[in-house]
C-alpha cells in the first residue's frame, strides 16, 4: 500500500521538530569591515580575533589543495595584484600581514571555498509579492568552517551598503544582501573543470573568482535587474549557480553560469504559479542523482508549507528537513532584502 502524503509530511515535521530539539543552534560573530579604510587595514581587527586561524588553513590546504596546483599559486602570490582584482589583492596581502602568513595561503583559503561549496538555496514570493531568500551552505571541514563563520557588515561612510556571512579569512561572499535592493547566493556547479582549469582561469585578466563577483555586484548595482544582468554578463573563473531575489513581485532568479557565458536564467513566473525556485547543485531542467534527494525534499516542503505561510520560521523548518539538511551544513539563512532586519543565520551543528 502506498504511504500517504499527509503521513510523509508528518513524519518529516516530527523529525525536524526532534532534530531542532537537540541540535546545538547558534548566531555567528558579527563584525563591521569599513570601505572607507585602506584596504590592507579593512580585515586586521577581524583576523586578529582567529589566530587558530593560521592551523586550521594548513589543515584544510594539506588535505584538499592538489600538489600541482601550489606552483601556480605561488606564481599569482608573487603578483597577486596583476592577477587578482583590486581591491581583493590588497585585503588578502593585509589578512596575510596580520597573520605572519604566506600570501599564497590566503590565496589558497579563497580559492578552495569558491570551488567547494555544497549547497541549498531558495527563492520564494508570498502572496504579499514579497521576496524571501533561504539557503544551507554545506562544506567539508564541518568543525573548522563552524568556528571561522562570520556575519559582516560592509559598512561605507558610516552606513551599511551590503552584509553577507562569510567565514574569517576569506574575503568573498557566497550569501549576502543589499539593504532594499536584492539577495544572492552561490552554489556550486561541478562541471568538471577541477582546480588546474580554475587557477588557469584566473591568469586570464578578463575572469573574476565568483566570491570577488558577488561582492561587486553588491557594492555596485542598486536593482534586481542590473544584478542580473552582471552576473550572468560576466566572464567568471568557475561555473557557478547564482540565485537572486529582489524587491517587487516576480524578482526571482536562478542563473546558470559557464565560465564565459550564461546558459540559463529562470525566473519565478506567476502566470505558471511558479512561486518558488529551489537550486541544489545540478541544472534544473534535468533530474538529480538517485543519490541526492535535496532538491525533491526541498520542493515537497515548499509546497507543504504554502505560499500564505511564508514567513522566517517556516523558512528555516524547510531548510530543516532532512535532506535538505546534511551533516556536512554549516550555516542556514533567511533573509529578504526589502525587509534586511531578517536576516538572520543559524549555526548548525549536533
């Protein structure tokens, strides 16, 4: 006989309301990184609170990073402003400065996190017209990257002009908001290209690394649309899935990104009912593994919870869901940016 959907849906509310019970949740440290500083000065009040940080980065680069790639490395290290843009190059000499750390392992720490993360995100409309953003960002490391994860706020003559959660060390974002502008996030598309085409990629001048993309399209653009239009529109150093929401009704967006073109943006579409979007780590348009149940437990809880409930509770029960949650996740978030004060991240951990 075959099990109801009403009773799968119990079943999965019970788990999370178990899980929840006896999951050790909590926020990460919040810190101001002022634009208006020099650019090797912008990190060192934030780094010098890590100083474990230099163990855990040898830990991770001596498990994770390929013997081949460290010669390239090396190479943009000792030219790390010809091959990196401004003002990336000079945030990562100052983290190195303050660390008494090799420029090329703050090189190493930024790279592994643009081609390693392991994700959930979601974009919804409630029937206020409303943009919420969700995400589980899932990594190896679990313990290390817990205790690295920060909230920062980006903060430039005296105001916020952007906020994301990244992890102390890295200078990119892979989650974060303009204040009444728009949302993004970034999971990873594994197209194969691995670490040699990536370092590779970055010795071409016309590339950006996607964490550096996502920080200047929130330090630039103001709308939905030029956000859009700049990330599907430029040349990145790695495939990538950016997921956008926006202001007003329909501000939703899944973009598929190749490394020099865009091959797909999808949109929340409201003559189709189409509410929500929900992106793991495959292109939407074709089935995941049988392996890889995220996306299909992500879109039965979406529906389940309904558009009339919206709201960051029910946002964070969904990301919840196992599995939508893996062992492997370190932090979830809601967040919308035509309300910032929502945004909200939630360590998570056993």
């Amino acid at each position: 006989m075959a099990v109801s959907d009403s009773f799968v849906i119990f079943v999965i509310l019970c788990n999370v309301s178990v899980f929840a019970s006896i999951e050790k949740l909590t926020q990460s440290k919040v810190y101001s990184v002022n634009l208006n500083d020099t650019v090797e000065e912008r990190w060192k009040h934030v780094m010098l609170d890590y100083k474990d940080f230099v163990s855990f980065s040898h830990k991770i680069i001596s498990e994770s990073v390929p013997p081949f790639a460290l010669p390239l490395v090396e190479k943009i290290a000792a030219a790390v402003e010809k091959y990196l843009p401004w003002p990336y190059a000079g945030e990562i000499k100052g983290i190195a400065k303050a660390l008494k750390m090799k420029v090329g392992d703050i090189v190493l720490i930024n790279l592994f996190y643009d081609l390693t993360a392991y994700c959930t995100s979601i974009v919804a409309e409630d029937e206020t017209g409303k943009l919420w953003h969700a995400r589980n960002l899932d990594f190896d490391f679990h313990q290390i990257l817990h205790e690295l994860t920060i909230y920062v706020n980006f903060m430039q003559n005296g105001k916020i002009l952007y906020s994301g959660v990244t992890f102390a060390g890295y200078i990119g974002l892979l989650t974060g908001q303009r204040p009444h502008s728009f949302t993004i996030t970034v999971d990873e598309r594994d197209k194969g290209s691995g670490w040699l085409n990536y370092l590779i990629g970055i010795f071409d001048s016309n590339v950006v690394p996607v964490s550096f993309l996502v920080r200047n399209v929130l330090e630039r653009d103001t709308t939905f649309t030029r956000a859009v239009s700049s990330l599907s529109n430029t040349d990145t150093a790695a495939d990538a899935y950016f997921i956008v929401a926006g202001v007003r009704a329909g501000e939703g967006a899944v973009i598929t990104k190749a490394r020099l073109q865009v091959d797909d943006v999808w949109y929340l579409n409201q003559t189709n009912n189409k509410w929500f979007l929900v992106e793991t780590n495959y292109d939407h348009w074709i089935p995941t593994p049988a392996s890889d149940k995220r996306r299909d437990a992500a879109i039965q809880s979406m529906r389940s919870m309904g558009r009339g409930h919206i709201n960051t509770k029910n946002l964070f029960k969904v990301l919840s869901t196992p599995p939508v949650l893996q062992s492997s996740t370190i932090y979830s978030v809601v967040m919308s940016a035509a309300d910032p004060q929502i945004f909200t991240t939630w360590l998570r951990g056993y």
